[in-house]
C-alpha cells in the first residue's frame, strides 16, 4: 500500500493559509502581539519556502522555512484531525527541503507537546529567552532550538 501522504512545495496562498489560519493553529502559533487572523498577512517573498502536505488532494499540514541567523528557521502545522496519523511522516519528508545547513524552531516552553516533538527530530537547546512569549497576559520562556543532525 503506498503512502496517500504527497508533500511538495507550494505558493498557493488558499492552502497555506487553510492550515495557518485554522482556529486551533493560529491560536497557538501567535502571541498576544500578534494581529487576529483575518488581518493575518501571509508573507509570500523569496525568503519564505512553504511545503505541503496533501491527502487526497487536500492540503493537511504546512511546513515553512525562513531566513534566520545562519540558516532558516521552520515551521511546522499539521490540521488537528491528521497529527496523530500523518505528522510524523510530513515532518520526516518535509525535512528534505531544507535549503541551509543550519535549522532553528523557536517554542515557547508553554508548548511542551512541540517541544518534544522537536526533540524527537534531533532538534536541541541551543539558546533561551527569558519571558520573551506573552500568551493570554502570562509571560513564558522560548527555546531556540538547532537541528543537531544538519
């Protein structure tokens, strides 16, 4: 049986931001800085690589990269209702885009589902800001996170 999980890059702007955008994503990937999502902007420039996940045709997880300190900084989203079956999966695959050497993830330890998450790819601790993530008025420390295996 083959996979039915197809990730590929992407620029369509409808897909990316059907995962972006989807109440349970937005919540948790903005502070309270942040605008709400319908003034969300999707940044759709050179320095932003976007790759999907599709599953019969329809998008179910986003992962982007961005420019960053020496390398880029990733993303990852997977649709609430498909994490369990194809997140794993999507970020394995999704890893192979990678454009750079260096790759970091910044997670608010407020997160720490993602955290391990992270942590089971080979990302580790390299760097700490103190109370630098604001969340519904209370301050928590974000871990910047290296990718040990790039």
């Amino acid at each position: 049986m083959g996979s039915e999980l197809i990730v590929k890059t992407t620029r369509n702007k409808s897909d990316i931001e059907k995962v972006l955008l989807h109440p349970d994503i937005y919540d948790t990937i903005t502070d309270d800085y942040c605008p709400s999502a319908v003034n969300f902007i999707l940044p759709l420039t050179d320095d932003y690589l976007y790759i999907g996940g599709y599953v019969k045709g329809d998008i179910i997880a986003v992962m982007v990269y961005h420019t960053y300190k020496d390398g880029d900084k990733l993303h990852i989203q997977v649709l609430p209702e498909y994490r369990k079956r194809y997140a794993q999966q999507f970020a394995e695959q999704a890893l192979t885009f990678k454009r750079t050497l260096h790759l970091y993830a910044e997670i608010p330890i407020l997160y720490k589902n993602v955290l391990d998450f992270a942590k089971s790819f080979g990302f580790e601790v390299s760097e700490i800001k103190v109370c630098d993530y604001v969340k519904d008025n209370q301050k928590y420390d974000t871990y910047i996170m290296r990718y040990a295996q790039a």
